[in-house]
C-alpha cells in the first residue's frame, strides 16, 4: 500500500506528536495513577520514533543528494 506523499511526509511528526501527547497525557495522571507510567514510557518511544525516522531520512536524502550532484560525476573527454 502506498501512501500519498503529503501523508508520508508527515509520519514522523505525527509520531512525535502522539508522544507528547501521551507524556502530557501521563503527567496528567499524575504519579499516583497505576497507567501514568506506562503513558510516559510510550510516550517516549513514540516521540524517539519520530525523530529517528526523521533522521534516517534526512541521512538517506543527503546521501541521494550527495550521488546525483554534477561535482561527483565527471566526464571523461
């Protein structure tokens, strides 16, 4: 299945977006609430996967970059 670019573009920072919501969500609860924990602990690999994914892309689009720039290729005469 794929995504429309628009939708795709925006994965990691939904990600992120889901985990803060969830560690506000945890901090709401307050400590003495037996799931607050848990809210927060997935609230943090949420927000780690969105920024991870943001890099890995970022790194791959650098690399892409870096391949199809005229300075890399030379032509021979």
């Amino acid at each position: 299945m794929w995504l429309p670019t628009s939708v795709y573009e925006r994965v990691p920072q939904f990600w992120f977006l889901i985990g803060v919501f969830f560690i506000l969500g945890g901090i709401y609860l307050g400590a003495d609430h037996p799931v607050a924990f848990m809210y927060v602990v997935i609230g943090i690999l949420s927000a780690a996967l969105g920024v991870a994914v943001a890099m890995h892309r970022a790194k791959y689009r650098r690399k892409q970059s870096m391949n199809n720039s005229p300075e890399t290729t030379s032509e021979s005469n």
